[in-house]
C-alpha cells in the first residue's frame, strides 16, 4: 500500500480509503468456514425474503424493524454500547428527551459499511438520502439501495435522472420521518472524517442535526473499497460476532439558514454542475471542487465544521482533507496496477 502514499492525508498520515485487513484465521479456519456456510443460508433466505417481498407490504414499522435486527443477528452484529453526550450511562430513560434522534430531526451518520444503513433503519425507521459533494440537494434513496451504495463505485455527480431535492423540502413532506444524510458522500475505513457536502446546509435553522459514529470491531466488516461483495459476506459471517459502538452528539442547527437564497444557490450549483460533467465550459473536473467551496457562506462552513467536529470527537479520529474524486483516483490506480 505504501506506493499509494499519494492517497495519505498530508497533515495526519491517515488513509481512510485503505481496506482493513482481517486477522489471519490460523488454526480457526475451520470454524470461520463452518460458521460461513452454516449462516450464508439463514442471511440469504431472510434478507431476499424481506427485501423482494416482506419490504412491500403494508407490516408495520414494528415488524419490519423486528425483521432488520433478525438480519443483523444472524451473522452475529450486536448493540453492546451506546454513548449519547450529555447522558451519563444507566439514566437514558429519564433523560433523553431532546437527546436522540425524531421525528423531523436529520441524522448526519458516519459511512463505513452497508452495516450502517441496516442498524439505523432498525432503530429509527428513517428516509435515506444521497448527498454529492459539489450540490446542496440530496437524492432519496431506498434501504436497499443504501446499503449497496457503500459496496458502489463513490459518485461526485448525481445521475442525470436523479430526482433532487434538499433537506427543507424533504422534511416538509415528511414531518413524521427522520431524514439520514451520509455527509461524507462515499465510505471510509473509519479512521478520518472526509470533507462534507454542502447538503447539511439546506436544513431549516430550528431542525436539529444529530451527529452518530457507528464503530465495528472487527472492522474488516467497513468496505472503503468498492465491489468487495464476496470479501464483506466472509468477513461478515464467518465470524462469530462483530460489535456495534454507537456514539450521538448534542444536536447541531444550521445557524446559515436562509430560506430565500436556497433555490439560488442550488441554481448556481447546477449551472456549474452542468457545464462540469457535459463539456459546456472549460473548467476542468479538478477545479471544480474549489468553485464550490467558494460558494459556502462562512456561516454555512461553520455548521458543517461543528458536525464534522462532532463526528471525529465520537469516532476517535481526525478530520481529513481527502475528498472522494481522492477515492476515485485511488481505485483507478487499484485498477491499472
């Protein structure tokens, strides 16, 4: 890996795109096996059951959220610690109020493994957004489709038959719903936090932001590099256990909150958009993130700086200066070596 030192972060040596090696199985390689094809059934049959059919029905969140955590305990993914700040341990019924996660509140998760769209449908029943790094509006998406994404090629653009929308508008159609933004854009390896979308900043000023770090150990189940299906599913079942550590911030609001400029603002950026991805000007690819960046008011920077904060004091880690066309190159020189 040292001959990708390129695609280290300068200042810190963190590389967040690394994949993470599992400990060599040695004279357990028989129970990793065993334990594998033990599961790989009971993990298929339940999964295709729920996503092709079960996921239709009108069953109820109770039901469906029931079926997400049998998918999760097959292979063996369990909740063993939860961290809300401000909340000291043993007294989360009397006092979390305001300190999780409701109904018209929005999630701004960390994005290390298809894991993390699984647990956080099971416990809050949430609508999933895609966010891009040079847009402020996000794309509703399926759990499903979540959960692949974090097995899918990163993508700075959104696909020309994108249905777009922002934060604002989303949480006006639905009041009832948490709304969960991956504000990194593409997954990591959990061991930096990448710059953020701009999408954060189309929240409404009285909507609170909830940062939540979701930690795996083993952490060879997080899946920064694309494609790796058949990896994920041996990591994933053929280990008796893995381990949840879910840590939740104070909320954040969005101090630049300025209904009357969003439409403007999301012009300006399609406008760019347009001529980057067809050829209409001759700014080049690599130029444009910055264009966009100049296009963040400071007050905006400032909330995306405290949830971005907020996520690498949860997860122990550093904030990085590595972005996901970083990534894009890295799996192109994955692909010609």
């Amino acid at each position: 890996m040292e001959k990708y030192s390129q695609f280290r972060d300068r200042g810190s040596g963190i590389a967040p795109f690394f994949p993470v090696k599992s400990e060599p199985s040695g004279v357990y390689i028989i129970l990793h096996i065993f334990l594998f094809f033990f599961k790989l059934p009971f993990f298929a049959t339940v999964s295709i059951t729920y996503f092709l059919i079960l996921q239709w029905f009108p069953l109820g969140s109770l039901f469906k959220k029931a079926i997400l955590w049998m998918i999760l305990g097959i292979p063996g993914v369990w909740w063993i610690d939860l961290q809300i700040d401000g909340v000291k341990k043993g007294s989360l019924a009397k006092k979390h109020e305001g300190r999780v996660p409701e109904p018209s509140d929005i999630i701004a998760s960390s994005f290390t493994s298809p894991l993390d769209s699984l647990y956080l449908a099971a416990i809050f029943d949430p609508i999933f957004t895609a966010s891009y790094p040079h847009t402020r509006q996000v794309e509703c998406i399926s759990l499903f489709s979540a959960i692949f994404r974090a097995l899918s090629q990163p993508k700075e653009y959104p696909p020309k038959d994108a249905k777009l929308t922002n934060l604002r508008t989303l949480l006006a159609q639905n009041p009832q719903r948490i709304i969960v933004v991956f504000p990194e854009c593409t997954t990591t390896n959990g061991k930096g936090i990448l710059p953020f979308s701009p999408s954060l900043t189309t929240s409404p000023s009285k909507t609170r932001i909830f940062p939540i770090s979701l930690r795996y150990s083993p952490a060879d189940i997080t899946t920064p590099v694309p494609g790796g299906y058949i990896t994920f599913l041996w990591n994933l079942l053929s280990h008796p256990t893995h381990l949840i550590r879910v840590r939740i911030a104070e909320a954040v609001h969005n101090t630049a909150d300025n209904a009357e400029t969003f439409e403007d603002k999301d012009i300006y950026l399609a406008n760019i958009l347009d001529n980057v991805v067809h050829g209409a000007t001759t700014t080049s690819g690599a130029d444009a993130p910055s264009s966009m960046s100049r296009n963040i008011s400071a007050e905006e920077r400032k909330t995306l700086d405290k949830v971005g904060e907020a996520l690498a004091r949860l997860g122990r880690v550093k904030r990085v200066g590595l972005t996901t066309r970083d990534k894009v190159d890295l799996i192109e020189a994955f692909s010609t070596s």
